[in-house]
C-alpha cells in the first residue's frame, strides 16, 4: 500500500476474502473492481463468518471506505439483501458506496442465462446462472441500466420495462421461453434497486481525492486469473477482466497509481464449472483435498474440482498480473500428506512445455510434469512465522518462489484470522 491490488491467481476460489480482510487493518478504502455475485469471498473474524457475493471484504472494518466499482454488475435483490444481512448482525453499511457507473442486472438477464447455457448442452460453460454474462453483454451493447438511472426514477423505470419487453420477445420467439413472469419480477427489482440509492456516488471522484491525500487503498477482485475474459481458459471464462491491469478500469483511477500487485494462490489447484484442468486428481487424493479443504463454492454450493498447483498457470498469472507478491493459502491441507506433488511443466504429443500453450486446443489435451516432494505430516496450523514451520514446507514454498520469481508476502495456515504468517521480506529466516 498506499495502492495494493488482490488478484486470484489460478481459477478462483482462493482464499482472497481472508487475504483482504487483513489487509483492510492497514487500508482505508477497499474496492471491489469487477464480477458479480457469481463470486463470493468468505470472511471470518470476531464478528463471526461472512458470506460475500457483493460487498467489499473491508465492510467489517468501520472506518473503512467500501466501494462497489463501475467495473461491477449488481443484482439489486442481492445487494439488498446481502445489506439487511449485515445490518442484522451488527455491521454497519453506512461507509458502503456504490458506482453511478456500476451496470444492474434484471430477471431478463438471469433468464436468458439459463436459456442460453441450456442450449450450449454438452459445449456449455458452466455459468452460475446469475445474469452475469447477459448484463455485461448489454454494457457493452450499450442497453444497460446503470446505478446514477436510480436518480430518475420514472425514467430508470420506463428504461427497464422498454429493455423488458424487447427481452421477452426474443426470448419467446427464439427461445419458446414462458415470459409471463418478467413484469412482476422486474417490479420486485426496481422496488430493492430504489432501495440503494442512497449508496449510490461518484465513487471515482471518491477514489481521486483519497489519493490525493495519500489515503491508504485496497482494490480487490473477484474469480481468478485463469477465468479472465482476454487472458483466461476462453470460452470457459467469467464474462469480466480479473486480471490486475482492470483493477484501474473497473474502479476509475489510472494505472501510475497502482503501488503493488498481490496475486493469492492455493497451495494446491482448484476449479469450479467446465473447461480445461491439466493437474485435476480424480482419485483418492483429489476427494481429499475436496474434504479437507472444503471445497465448496462460497456463492453456489457446487464441489470444486481439485488437484495439484499449477507452476505453468501461476508463472503465467504473475506475468499476466505484474505479481510483486505470492498470498499462499490452505497450507494446513497438506498437513497429513506423505508426497505432495507439482506441476513445472506440460507434455504435449512428446513435447515439453514450460510456458502456457498460446492454443486453447492445445491446453486442452496437455499431461502435467511433476515434481514430488515429502510431505511433513505434522500440524501447522499453530505456525506464526516462516521458522515453526516444518523444513519440508518450507522447501516446497522455496520451490514455488524459485520457479515463479515471485517473492510470498503471506501465508495462510488456516481459516482463521491468526492461523497467518505474514512475510515481511523475501530474504526471510530459514527461507531462500
């Protein structure tokens, strides 16, 4: 900091919320730049755990900032709620500001999801359902309805109906979609968006000013590098840009600002919906990791697929990202483990590839190259710096910071807030 960004490094899903919840004691505004709530970021701490599919990880904190950005596609019904949730368990939202800019979206957008998705049948995607993708389509359609609509309110309604009813045609003539139920339900969302409008600023001038006066900011973001729109597994990407270089776009400052990139990372690999997985363990192993990391899906409940860390995807996520720091999280898993395994290279038809294959059919058929490595079979989970750790963990993370060239910054070694090491420096300890 003063402007650090928290970026996923593989496929989502790793363990960002912790990784911002501590680093919000040191920030006083905390941004979150893209996605929707087809991501959510778990927080636990004093006040208990935290399900968050919208609201920035800094809202626990109360003399954070908590900025949605423009970058952000909001279900108003969500918002709504995810809002009352917090307030009914202590939690004040009055520090929480939403973008003008920020897109919504509506029950068009959520059916033709799954209209759309259903028809891809064996080739789909694995969207969560939520109307992410058909409201960013219609961002840059330039047929979206914004936040800064809220503040004309007969014409944000008049807009939603026109959308509405252009939707549902299409939808019943090119889909045979049963429409009959969009009205009512635009109406239950245009009630819950009026109900934001208090929240709703410019928070790019916001930002501006902040910066101005050295305020410390926190820009986080949602899924993972290797589900990025440009730069991901495409077609089986998100529908936003989760890559730092959006963290500028998506909250409204300029790149100049940007002091430090942090990208987090599991100590193994997991993830979620269709598409490619080059390490993904389909044995016993793999449903081990499942358990004991509990992988499930914060916002949709679904089984992650797991397997061993990806050093081809996370070398290619740091270049991608600028990564000046490694957030490695979930070491504790590995606790009882003999072997432990990783990923330094492809095979693809007798070729070895130490790089991300430029061609997606390419990433689709390659064979992992492994390195093992004992495991250390003891509890860690009590470590609070680099030097309680086992050597053989700290082999491995040495292993990880050589082929990747990035120095780790923090690691994680359970749930909880104190289950923490943070790394001051590279050169630390018993560590190369």
């Amino acid at each position: 900091m003063p402007v650090l960004v928290v970026v996923g490094a593989q496929w989502g899903d790793e363990g960002k919320g912790k990784v911002v919840d501590l680093l919000c004691e040191q920030a006083d505004m905390v941004v979150r730049y893209q996605g929707g709530n087809n991501a959510g970021h778990t927080v636990e701490n004093e006040r208990g755990k935290f399900a968050l599919h919208l609201v920035p990880s800094g809202i626990c904190y109360p003399n954070v900032i908590a900025i949605i950005g423009n970058g952000v596609v909001i279900d108003p019904t969500v918002l709504r709620k995810e809002i009352d949730d917090l307030e009914s368990r202590g939690v004040s939202t009055a520090n929480l500001k939403v973008s003008g800019e920020a897109h919504l979206i509506m029950p068009y957008h959520i059916m033709l999801d799954h209209v759309q998705e259903a028809r891809l049948g064996k080739g789909k995607i694995g969207t969560t359902g939520r109307g992410i993708g058909p409201a960013y389509s219609d961002k840059a359609a330039r047929q979206g309805v914004r936040m800064q609509d809220l503040l004309d309110p007969e014409g944000f309604r008049e807009r939603v109906m026109t959308t509405m009813q252009a939707k549902a045609e299409v939808m019943a003539r090119a889909y045979d979609q049963d429409v009959s139920s969009l009205k009512d339900e635009c109406e239950r969302y245009i009630e819950a968006a009026e109900s934001l409008r208090s929240h709703v600023e410019d928070t790019a001038l916001l930002l501006w000013k902040a910066l101005r006066e050295e305020k410390r900011v926190l820009l986080e973001g949602a899924q993972g590098t290797m589900l990025d729109l440009d730069h991901g597994t495409y077609p089986y990407v998100t529908s936003s840009n989760a890559v730092a270089g959006y963290a500028c776009v998506g909250s409204g400052i300029g790149p100049v600002e940007l002091s430090e990139v942090w990208g987090v990372t599991k100590a193994y690999a997991t993830r979620v919906g269709e598409g490619p997985f080059p390490t993904e363990l389909s044995d016993d192993v793999g449903q081990a990791l499942c358990e004991l990391g509990r992988e499930f899906g914060t916002t949709t409940g679904r089984q992650r697929r797991c397997g061993w860390l990806d050093l081809v995807a996370l070398r290619y996520a740091a270049r991608v990202n600028g990564l000046t720091g490694l957030a490695i999280t979930k070491l504790d898993v590995f606790n009882n483990m003999k072997t432990i395994k990783v990923c330094t290279a492809y095979r693809y038809r007798g070729e070895v590839l130490e790089e991300l294959p430029a061609a997606q059919a390419v990433f689709a058929q390659v064979e992992p190259v492994y390195e093992e490595f004992p495991g250390w079979q003891s509890d860690i989970s009590g470590a609070t710096k680099v030097s309680d750790l086992p050597q053989e963990a700290i082999d491995y993370l040495n292993f990880v910071v050589r082929q990747v060239r990035v120095p780790i910054a923090l690691i994680s070694v359970g749930p909880q807030r104190q289950q923490t090491i943070k790394v001051p420096h590279p050169d630390h300890g018993r560590s190369a």
